[in-house]
C-alpha cells in the first residue's frame, strides 16, 4: 500500500493513476476540498483509500500510515502560498518532518518528495540535468523549498537509512489543472470555451507580451504521473533525485499550431522571437530517469493537446 500525501491534488491524482496502473494499492489524503475524477472514483474503497489529512498533525500522519500498512509514502503536499511566510513555512516543513518520522517507523521501502524544476532558477541555459550545481538563494518560494526539502530529506534518510528520492518535477499541464498559472493550459481552456487567452505571469512568461520562441519543458499530466509511479515503485535506484519531464523543448509557437490543429477557429496573438526572460535549452534532461525505469513520455504536445481538448469536451471544467 502506497500512501499519497496531497493524492486528491491535480499531480497527486495523476500518480495515483500512475501507481493503480502498475497494479499498486493507495491511500490519497485530502486537506479539505476533495476531487474526485472518473479517472479514480471507481477504485475508491477498493484499490484506492481516502483520508483526511492535515500533514502538521504528525500522530495523524502515522496513525494512517499503520491503519493501512503503507510500505511506501509519495510525499506531494503543496500548500497554497498566500498563507504568508511563516504559515507556508510551518505547513511545508513540519510536513516533511512529520512524513519522514512515519516512513521511519513504519520502515517503508521507499519515499519519493516532491521537488520542482524551479530548483534550476538562475541557471542560465540547459538542458537541465541533475548534477548541475545550484545557486543557494532563491527568489520564489518553489525554488526556496524545494531545495531545502531535498537537503534535508536526503539528509535524513541518510542518518536513517531511509530511502529517500526527490523528484523534480516539471511544469505540468493537462486534465485536473486548475490554478491556470501555466500558458498551456490557459490556451486550450481558451480554445474550447471560445474566449481570449489570460496574459499574466506564469510559466514560460512574465505579465505582458507572449514571444512565439519562448517556451520551456511542457510535460503532460499523465506522463508526468506515470513517471512518480515507476520511480516509486523501481526496485532499485541509483541515484537520489531525478527530473520527470517531457526531456525536450516546446516554443509556444508549436503550442498554437497543435492547438490550431483541433481547434480551427482559435487565435492568439504571439510576438516575433523571444522575451527578455529566455533561456536557451531550457528543458529538463531525463535521461538518468529513462536509464533506470521504463519511463517514455508519451504525450508530447501534438497528442497532448488533442487528448486535453477532448477531456474538456467532455464536460470537464478543470
């Protein structure tokens, strides 16, 4: 039984999709808005196992984790960051303290956390590969946590031998999304429902202008869940973190032209070249991933597209 914290988020349930699919039981907790796509609702109570969970509460943390036998933990806990410094603080890092104690006591075999590609903020060109060496400040809060949470979780599992790996996860787009913070997934939501697209900050832009050659490593929900599942599930690893992305670039001139694609009708206007903020290569190698389990993303953006536009015309609003 793997326990997935945050399992009823937009990733969260795409790896549990991923796990069920490799023939895995979960248990998916929820803060306080549950989801419930068709995609899971009918492995509930069955191969798929729901609980409440506030992740500070360490004795609750465990308390599942034993009324369940959990022998594996994907740690996805993302909170809101408007909760102000102390409050995301509090949530993010007692967090992985309280995940991290049950792993121990519960001696699971394995327990991936959540990272980000925004780890690689202030590299200036890539692809972006494991191994780089990282700056030790940080100007968002992706890329001040994350870092810190892989420090301190491999740290741990360390002095534990607890087996520890973090993964750094792309920008991901597709079924389920819901903040809009990405482009993609403005444009398609855009495109089915007939309106103009949202220009404002996001991946792959700041406010303002939206430049044909900017871009950056788009993967797709699904990919993206499947490659937390065979991590998690790998028999061994060689390494303790790994980038799961699309492993190449996409310019968003490709985006409007897959979208244009199923979608005639739509326009959007691209400025020539790139923006100020671009960055050559700027995708996410994958190959130490891809050399130890079987992951291949298998959406890139001219399936992605149309299997996203066909989701949400099917009734689907996030």
């Amino acid at each position: 039984m793997i326990l997935v914290t945050g399992g009823l988020g937009f990733i969260g349930l795409h790896a549990a999709r991923g796990l069920l699919d490799l023939g895995e039981k979960v248990v998916l907790t929820q803060y306080q808005v549950p989801r419930m796509p068709d995609f899971i609702k009918d492995e509930v109570d069955k191969r798929a196992f729901i609980e409440q969970l506030d992740v500070t509460d360490g004795d609750r943390v465990l308390a599942i984790c034993r009324k369940h036998a959990v022998d594996g933990i994907v740690h996805m806990v993302s909170p809101d960051s408007d909760l102000g410094s102390a409050g995301y603080y509090r949530i993010v890092m007692t967090g992985l303290l309280n995940v991290l104690e049950a792993g121990r006591l519960c001696g699971v075999k394995r327990l991936t956390v959540a990272s980000s590609q925004t780890t690689y903020t202030g590299v200036k060109e890539g692809p972006f590969r494991e191994d780089m060496p990282l700056r030790t400040t940080a100007n968002n809060p992706g890329e001040a946590f994350k870092k810190s949470m892989e420090i301190l979780s491999h740290y741990y599992g360390q002095r534990e031998a607890l087996d520890v790996v973090a993964m750094r996860i792309g920008a991901i787009y597709g079924p389920l999304y819901h903040s809009m913070g990405h482009l993609v997934s403005r444009m398609v939501h855009a495109a089915v429902e007939g309106t103009e697209v949202a220009v404002r900050g996001g991946f792959g832009q700041g406010a303002g202008d939206v430049y044909a050659g900017d871009g950056g490593d788009m993967c797709y929900a699904k990919d993206c869940g499947r490659g937390i599942a065979l991590l998690q599930t790998a028999a061994k690893l060689e390494h303790r973190c790994y980038n799961i992305g699309s492993g190449r670039p996409t310019a968003n001139a490709e985006v409007l032209a897959a979208i244009q694609g199923i979608v005639p009708g739509f326009r959007m206007n691209l400025k020539d070249g790139t923006g100020p903020s671009f960055r050559a290569n700027a995708y996410m190698d994958i190959s130490r991933i891809q050399a130890e389990t079987d992951y291949r993303p298998d959406f890139l953006i001219d399936k992605a597209v149309p299997d996203y536009v066909a989701w949400l015309r099917e009734g689907n609003a996030q």
